[in-house]
C-alpha cells in the first residue's frame, strides 16, 4: 500500500493539445505559451487546453474542458487555455498531429500521452486525469492471475476494492477514481475492463460496472481466499462512499436498548437496522445467526443483536427480528421470520436507496446507446471468448505503416477497438487470412485507429472498418463491398493480378474468354471482360483501362489490341471498339459496341453486366439488385428451384415481358430471413413455392400469384397482363421507414468538425483511389460536416459507454418492407 497520497501534494500540469477553438466566451484564463509555462509553480496542479489562435470557433473538445473546470478545482486542479500563435515556437504548438494529443505533466515532466478524443466529456476528462495520477493506489489488472497476485499481497495488510468498468472514461469510471482520491491511502484499489475477469469472480450480471470489497486485512493465510461483498447500487461517487462506510462500520453491533433510540452510522446513511433478538439461553445460536445475516445484509443494513433479557422495553413475546426503517418517525415492525434467508428478503423487499443526480446531464434524456447495431453487438458479446489467431496478420503502428506497405503487396484493415461492426469484421478477416495461409504472398496486416488516428486520418480513413489495398507503384484501392469473409477473399483473390489484363496473343485471348488463363479465379468471377481495340483507337484504351482499374476486385478485365484483332472481331460479330462479355461457366459470349463510349459508360455497362438474369436473391446480393430500382419478381422457395419454374421464367425474359421487372428467385434454406419476410406480407407463412411482386419504391404494393395455379409461361403472362390493367388487389406495406434506432454518425468528423457543413459523396461499390494526395483535402473536408442535432451531441459524450460502442452499420441489409 501507498504511504502517502504524496501524488496530489507536487502537483500536477495537464496539457490538452486540440486544433479548434471557440469564440464564445471562457471561464479560463487565456495565456500565451511562454506566459503559462513561466507560471507555473511546484505544489500547483495545473489543465492547460492549447489551441491555435487561426482554428475554427467551435470545438467539442473545448465545450467539455470548461464544464470540467469546477470539478478539477475541487481537486486543486486549475484550469487555462493557452493561444498558440503561428509563429509561436513551443513543442506543444508544433505540428498539426500533434495538437490533437493530450499530455499529461507533473510539473514540468511528461507523465502521460493519449489522443484528445479520449476527453469526450466531463466524465472521462476526471477519469483520465485522476487514472493518470493515482498509477500507485489504482492498480489496473487484464487477468486473473493479476487479480490473485494482488489479493496475496494485501492479504493480513489492507483490505481491497476491485472494479469492474465496461470502458474507461465513463462515468462509473470517474466514480472509482473520485473514491480512490478519498480512500486510495486506506485500500488497495483494482481496476479492470476485461468481462472474463469479472465473471471468474463469481458476478453472472456482467451487463453493467461492478464493485467488490475484498476483506483481506484479517486473512493471513495465503490458501485462504478472501471473503467478497458486492455493492448493489449503481457506481456513483455517492453509493461507492455510502458503501464504504458501511464495510468500515462493525459487522455486527451488541445492544440492550430500545430500537427506536438505537443510532448507528448505518442510519445516517440512509441504511435500515435489523435487530435479531436474544436470550442468555440461545445467546450463541443467536450470535452466530446474527453474524451469519450481517454478511449477508452488509452493504445494505445494519445488524445488530437485541438482548431481551436487559431490556426495560417490552417486546411481544414471539418476536425473532426488529425491523428499524431509515426514515424518522416511522415506528419499528416486530417480526416473526422462520429463517436467515427471510430476514435478507424482507430487507431487500423493504428497502429504496434513492438515485441523487450528480450532475446536470441527468435530466437530459440519455439516448439508450446499447440498441445501436444490437445484433453486431451481441455477436460480439457472445463470441467474446473465441480465441483468434491473430498471428496470421501483422500489427501496424504509426512507425511500422509507411515501411510495411511500400515493402510488399499488402492489405491493411482500418480498425476502431471500441467499435462493434469493427470487431465483428475483425473475425470476418481473420477468417480471411486463415483460408489464405500458405497460398497468397499478399500481406494481412492490421491497423487500431483507437491507438494510431494520425496514420488512419493521412490514409483518408474516417470510418470503421475499412479495408484497402496497396501495391507497388500504384494507388490504393479501397474495398467496398460487403463486410464478410467471402466477399472480401473474392476481392483480394481478384487483385491477385493487375486489371486489365494485356492479353498478348489470339490464343491467349480464347484461353481467357474459356477460363483457361486464369483457371483458379473463376469461382471468384462469373464474367470475364475483354477490350477489343486496333492499335490506333488510344483514347478508347485509355478510357476501358481507367473502367479496368475502378473495377479491381470486382471482376475480371483484359484488353486485346493487336494488328490481328480483327479474327476475334469477326468471329463474335463485334464491331471495334468493342468488349465482349464471356461466362465461362455457360459458354456464353456476348458483343457490344464501345465507339463514343467514356469510363464511366464502360463501367456501367460492366456492372449491369454482372448482373445474374434470374439470380438467386441473398442477404449480400440484395442491395446491389435493389438499387435498380424495380419492382421484384420474387419466387418464394423452400430449397432447390423446379426446373420448371425457371425455364418458364427465362422463356418470359428471353421475351422481353419481364425487362420491367427484377426476376429472381429466393430460397428459404439459404436465406432464412425470408421466412419473416412472407410473414410481413401476409401474416403466415403461405405454402410454397409462390411467385410475389413487389413495388417498394413507390407505391409499396404486393401481388402474389394465386397458389390454385401452376407456374407456367401462360398462366404467368396472364396474371402479368391482369396487373398491368388493375385487376388484382395488392397488399399496400407500411410506410413506415426502417432507420437505426439511433441517428447514424462519423465520430472522428464529429469530433473535428468542421464550420460549414458539406454534403458527403457517395461511395461506389469498388473504389479506385486515384490521386490521393490532391484529393484528400477535399474528401477531409466533406466529412467534417458539423452535426447539429441534440442527440448527437449526447452521442459524442457518451460513446466510450462500453467496449464495443455502436457506430453506424456498415453492413448492407435489406430494406425493410422486404
């Protein structure tokens, strides 16, 4: 244990280093550097907020420093901001990435480095400073082992208190720190935000923070463990002193008064009595019930035992136990209870620990942060214990990045520890690099945006999780497509080789157009793409090589442009410029024209293309699909499609009934969402297989096919013509829009965010990265985009609430009338 409290008697100097300021006005003192610096004096604790005098006038960052102010100083902490002029020369005016760290001094020596996001409100501002200072009296522990280890050491010395806290910053975090400012000299406190380790002490709630007083001070045997109380009430800096007390009051109390005249520390704190009735006769038995239910009952009564047989008050004969309330002038119950495990019930049935607010944010409406991305969340939670081999990737930091990448071919996974979507993708990617162990010579790698934001923020990363791609000699390619293992092995497999492909020869243009070529991605891409040009048409190469780059990782391109492409051109009956579409799969070829055709037409008609003309709808596929915004033809199917069916689908395709419509079939097994879907629909689930209609883009109707029809290409041209006259009644969906259950938000712009806000662009599906560096200015400025909402605001304040906060989605789902 600590002899002293001696980290508070030197002093302390907290410099926040941020690169926005405000304009409004301040309760703080405003310094230049060399004026702050000069004043500081030894014994003086001192918060120092630096902020360039030129930044814009609003900053998060700042709002919350002032509201801290007032309870810095009950510590002795105060507060200025210094102004940091252009030319000024001070280390901590330096650099941009520099300014949106924290340090933490004593004096003038550095104690502690920590981004200045981790300061995202008045709780965590407390709470890191005090975790900071009190390094000695908090001990934080990851471990069990560590946990013993400590219990040993303070065993027959002192006794413990052990907390668990879902995330620091938060505010049952400054709770424990605000205690072990008082009482860190008297007990030993313990800190952790590992769940196993809170349930390998016995707590089967692992929902919320936790607080245990481990009485080891009278245990001096090292094999015996020491015995635990919880604290039942939330972790506020009230309750954990309201607790405290009570486990230094004594455990059990003897007295021979009246109860109603009987005054202990435990009524002072709002705390009931629980007298237990004795007699010289059973004096010991009642003793050891008596000390028996005080274990029981402490932290929530008192226990003391009632000797009737000194007693001037009379007691009804029969009376086991007195129960005395906190409140004054309510009179005591004389009560009969047959056991110990009935006196703890009746306590806790009887007793309300009223909640006292702290501080002004608790009138304000919390937002429930637990229901964003609940689903991600808990998979998280419930996978927390599966052990990952990390080792398949390799751990990026700020010093390892540059020289990484630019060493070999690699992949690097953008990453917010705090974040859940994150997390859940982390699994998807390891499985990744698992299935590709051995066989690829593309590097996996990983970076934490949590720890290292000034590298994620130069590669233009401002949401999690992101995935790019880096070769040699050209520009990163950023993954966009859906957030699971196959999709993105599909990605990295594709950019095994560099698109378009520069096809040589006519035979190695027929190997490519059979699969041949590349033999081993065709389970990765259905469609090959090959450009045909004569070795003059420039501008038109130029045009498909850009198409060929944007597309990486999406599909397979080649480019064919040598003095005898006319042998390729005669045989599919294309006319140059022309590309032509090949499944190898099915053997089928198709022509078509590209003169007068620009990139981003020859990216359109190759997306278009990917398209399946009957496809099998999934949970991945269906936002692609959806975009096209048509009504979908959905045939509904528990497990493989009849034959029949399709073929009298495609014959209808083939006959141009259905270009106004999306065909496509959906199977039950594979998709069992569907299940909930039908149900939507139509309340129970209809027999199978049934052919549905479904307009969610405007008017919200469904048809379904009569089920006392078969599906033929008679009876389906007839029920298409009675829908396009109106003689079928539809089911008209809700109107109801699906959005998350909290408003979506990009926390680092957020945090940064910028004056004026300007509206985000769209990301396509496969992205090429071309000319980062010019454009990155740009892109940084569309996602500072100021939010002014009221629920964002308590968002920001409150996003360090747990492990594994909820951000946005970034999975794609369905829509929800669907």
């Amino acid at each position: 244990m600590p002899s002293g409290f001696s980290v508070f008697s030197i002093g302390v100097s907290c410099v926040v280093m941020c690169i926005l300021c405000t304009s409004a006005e301040d309760p703080v003192p405003e310094l230049s550097p060399q004026k702050y610096f000069s004043a500081l004096q030894p014994g003086k604790a001192s918060l120092a907020y630096f902020c360039p005098t030129d930044s814009p006038s609003t900053s998060i960052v700042l709002e919350q420093l002032n509201e801290a102010v007032r309870p810095l100083q009950d510590y002795g902490i105060s507060v200025a901001k210094v102004n940091c002029a252009k030319e000024e020369t001070s280390r901590y005016c330096g650099k941009e990435k520099d300014l949106m760290k924290a340090y933490l001094f004593r004096g003038s020596i550095l104690l502690r480095e920590f981004p200045a996001d981790t300061l995202f409100d008045v709780n965590a501002i407390v709470a890191h400073v005090l975790f900071a200072l009190l390094f000695n009296e908090v001990k934080y522990i990851t471990t069990l082992e560590d946990l013993q280890n400590i219990e040993n050491t303070v065993k027959g010395k002192a006794n413990m208190i052990f907390s668990y806290v879902r995330a620091i910053g938060t505010p049952e975090h400054r709770a424990v720190m605000e205690a072990a400012f008082v009482y860190g000299t008297t007990y030993q406190f313990v800190l952790t935000t590992e769940i196993g380790l809170l349930e390998s002490v016995g707590s089967e709630d692992i929902e919320h923070a936790h607080l245990y007083f481990f009485h080891c001070q009278l245990v001096s045997d090292l094999t015996q463990q020491c015995r635990r109380t919880l604290m039942g009430q939330p972790l506020t800096t009230l309750n954990i002193h309201v607790f405290v007390k009570t486990m230094k009051a004594p455990l059990l109390t003897e007295v021979a008064e009246d109860p109603q005249q009987v005054s202990t520390v435990h009524l002072q704190l709002g705390l009931p009595l629980v007298f237990i009735v004795s007699q010289k006769a059973t004096y010991e038995a009642d003793r050891r019930t008596a000390e028996w239910a005080a274990w029981h009952l402490l932290g929530k009564a008192g226990v003391l035992l009632l000797l009737r047989d000194s007693l001037e008050v009379n007691i009804p004969q029969h009376t086991n136990v007195v129960f005395r309330r906190a409140e004054k002038e309510v009179p005591v119950e004389f009560l009969v209870l047959p056991d110990v495990d009935s006196i703890i019930s009746h306590v806790e049935n009887n007793t309300h620990m009223e909640e006292i607010p702290e501080n002004e944010d608790n009138d304000i409406e919390d937002p429930d942060m637990d229901i964003q991305d609940d689903e991600v969340a808990e998979t998280v939670f419930r996978d927390r214990k599966r052990q990952l081999p990390l080792e398949l990737t390799v751990e990026l930091t700020e010093e390892t990045f540059s020289r990484t990448v630019m060493a070999s071919d690699s992949i690097v996974l953008f990453y917010a520890g705090w974040q859940a979507v994150s997390m859940a993708f982390l699994q998807s990617y390891i499985d990744v690099a698992v299935k590709l162990k051995g066989t690829s010579a593309m590097l996996l790698a990983r970076i934490n945006c949590a720890d290292w934001s000034d590298v994620c923020t130069k590669q233009n990363v401002t949401a999690f999780p992101a995935v790019k791609l880096y070769k040699k000699g050209e520009n990163p390619v950023s993954y966009a497509g859906v957030l699971g293992t196959e999709e993105l092995l599909k990605f990295i497999q594709l950019n095994r080789i560099s698109c378009p492909v520069n096809i040589t020869s006519i035979q190695e243009a027929e190997e490519y157009l059979n699969g041949e070529l590349y033999e081993d991605l065709i389970t990765y891409s259905s469609l090959s793409v090959l450009g045909l040009f004569s070795p003059t048409m420039t501008t038109t190469k130029e045009d498909f090589t850009e198409a060929g780059n944007y597309l990486k990782g999406c599909v397979l391109t080649g480019m064919y442009s040598g003095e005898d492409v006319w042998i390729l051109a005669n045989k599919y009956a294309a006319t140059l410029p022309a590309l032509l579409l090949a499944r190898p799969r099915d053997g089928k070829r198709a022509s078509i024209p590209l003169a007068g055709t620009r990139a981003q037409d020859i990216v359109q008609i190759i997306t278009d293309a990917l398209q399946e003309t009957f496809p099998e709808i999934t949970v991945e596929n269906l936002p692609a699909y959806f975009r096209l915004q048509k009504p979908l033809l959905i045939l509904f199917s528990d497990g493989s499609m009849d034959p029949q069916y399709r073929k009298a689908i495609l014959t209808l395709v083939e006959q141009k009934h259905l270009d106004s419509f999306t065909p496509c079939w959906l199977n039950l097994k594979n998709t069992p969402v569907g299940r909930g879907i039908l149900q939507a629909y139509f309340g129970l689930l209809p027999p199978l297989p049934l052919l549905v209609l479904v307009n969610v883009h405007s008017s919200g109707r469904v048809f379904a096919f009569p089920s006392d029809q078969s599906i033929t290409e008679e009876n389906f041209a007839l029920w298409l013509k009675k829908l396009e006259a109106g003689l079928e009644n539809p089911i008209i969906l809700s109107a109801q829009e699906w959005k998350p259950p909290l408003p979506a938000y990009d926390f680092l712009s957020m945090m940064d965010a910028a004056t004026t806000p300007h509206p985000p662009g769209k990301a396509p599906g496969c992205v090429r990265e071309t000319d980062v560096q010019g454009n990155d200015k740009e892109q940084h400025e569309d996602k500072l985009a100021v939010r002014k909402e009221p629920v964002e605001t308590l968002r920001i304040k409150h996003w360090n609430r747990n492990n594994w906060l909820k951000e946005t989605e970034k999975s794609l789902r369905p829509h929800k009338e669907l």
